[in-house]
C-alpha cells in the first residue's frame, strides 16, 4: 500500500471530504490531486472508501480509517517527544521592515513561553513567501494579505495600513493631494516591483483616479525605498506604520484617500501552539500600533 495514498486518505476521513482535508493537510497539496491519489488507493485495494455525496465512510474505510488514526494522528508529539518537549522551533517569512521594527519585540514576548526557543528567519514578500509556505519551507508569514489565497494556506487579518508617500524631509508635500492635482507628476516613483501587492494596491488607486504615475526606478525591499529618496532620487512608495521610528532625512505621508492595505499572517496545516502563540503576539503588536 502507497503510505503517501494513506495518509492523504486519513486527512480525508478525519476532516469528512477531500476539500475540507485540503485545507487541513500541513503541505501544499492541489484537490485534484488528492483525489486522484485516493482513487488509486481505492483501486489498489479494489474497495470504496467513502461516498462522495454526502460524505461517508464505507465499512471497509471506517476500517482503514480506524488501523491509521493511531499512527498519523500522534505524529506531531512523537515529534515534540523526540526534541525533547513541546515544539520550540518556528521559520518565520515576513520584509525586512517587518523584521527589522516588529518582530523583535514580538520574539521577546513569545520567549517568556518559549525560553529554548530556535528562531529562523527569512525575508521576501507576499509571491514568495506563499510559495515558501507550500514548500513547507516557512511555518508562518506576515505579509499583505490580498484576495483568496492559494489552497491548502490559511489566513488571519492582524491590521489595516495606509499607504504612504516618502518624501525628502525638506520636501513641499504634505499630503497626496499635492500631486493628484497636478496636470502631470514630474518626480519619479521610487517603488517595489509591479507584481507586488503595495505596488498594485497604488496603481489600482490611481486608475480611478485617471492617474498615470509609473514606477521609475523599482528596488527589492521597503528599506531600500527609504534609501533612494533619502539621497534624492525621487519620491517612495510605502506603507505608513504608526509609532515607527523614521529617519530623520525623510516623512512619511499617509495616503488615507486610498483604501487600506490588509497585513495578516499565513500558515499551512494544523496551527501549532507555538504559531498561535507567535500569531497572538503579533496581535497584540498591531493594538499597539493602532492605539
């Protein structure tokens, strides 16, 4: 019998239907798929399993179901135990500015509980760190949270942001009103790649505005935003974070016309108590930020 088959089976049985276990299953995994594997676990035992609608188990799959419970369902404390103990170790996804400003302090918190805790971090946004995330690469992102995910990844809102204009501190902007009310925008656009969802957020506004205002010189990360027009080579494009320290060359001007931009957290599978504890953490992170 293909182990694989049998346990996409098990998370079919124990959550009641292929489309719920895939949003259950801790890796990415497609529902064709799924389903095509368990057919070829019916086909190689020459029995049904489960009836599709409505869902139930047949007698030969409540006894499948029953002989892999025991196994697939303590596979996580088999691995506690074998570390030693309850989880400590978490892979978290988020930008630079997110890692550089927001989560030390969250870490700090989270390790009262967790004092071993072993801490991995990686940088990118949200294209990435969604793909990492279903290469089981990442356990838990902070990121811009836009649409309907990708199967199989979770979602929960942490706070609404305003996007932001960076400007020069010398600089005669103060607010977004200043250039919308120009027949045409001369200073070049300092911003992330197009694909990116702060990038795209912009462009949208813009459009229904009847506004024409391209990137001009695009750069990977925020950090590297603030670096390019603090040395004057346009005006940026950010997110405005309230109680963030900023540089002393530069302002930041909220463009609270424009909708907000949602940043929440995103993981895969079952929520561990130590990404629960991460994710209450970051919450309380946001209250501060609003207060």
């Amino acid at each position: 019998m293909n182990i694989h088959h049998l346990e996409l089976f098990f998370y079919v049985a124990r959550y009641g239907g292929i489309s719920e276990a895939v949003r259950n299953i801790p890796y990415g995994i497609q529902q064709p798929a799924v389903s095509a594997q368990v057919i070829q676990l019916e086909e190689h035992l020459g029995v049904t399993l489960f009836h599709r609608r409505p869902f139930a188990l047949t007698p030969a799959g409540e006894e499948l179901y029953q002989f892999s419970k025991p196994f697939f369902s303590n596979l996580d404390a088999a691995a506690d135990k074998l570390r030693g103990g309850a989880g400590r170790s978490i892979r978290i996804g988020a930008s630079e500015v997110v890692q550089r400003d927001h989560l030390p302090e969250v870490v700090l918190n989270v390790r009262q509980k967790y004092p071993k805790l072993k801490l991995y971090l990686r940088e990118g946004y949200r294209p990435q760190l969604e793909a990492w995330l279903q290469q089981q690469e990442l356990d838990l992102a902070i990121t811009v949270i836009e649409g309907k995910p990708p199967s199989g990844i979770h979602t929960e809102e942490l706070i609404q942001l305003h996007l932001a204009l960076i400007v020069p501190k010398p600089s005669p902007i103060q607010s977004g009103a200043d250039l919308w009310e120009r027949d045409k925008i001369d200073e070049p656009l300092i911003a992330l790649p197009a694909a990116e969802a702060v990038c795209r957020h912009f462009q949208q506004a813009l459009a229904k505005r009847g506004l024409d205002w391209f990137t001009s010189l695009e750069v990977s990360s925020l950090g590297l935003v603030e670096t390019y027009v603090a040395n004057g080579f346009g005006i940026g494009l950010g997110l405005h974070i309230p109680k963030t320290q900023q540089s002393a060359r530069l302002r930041f001007v909220p463009l609270t016309e424009f909708p907000p931009v949602l940043v929440g957290a995103m993981w895969t599978g079952k929520r561990t108590p130590l990404m629960s504890c991460f994710i209450d953490e970051c919450h309380r992170r946001a209250r501060y930020l609003r207060a």
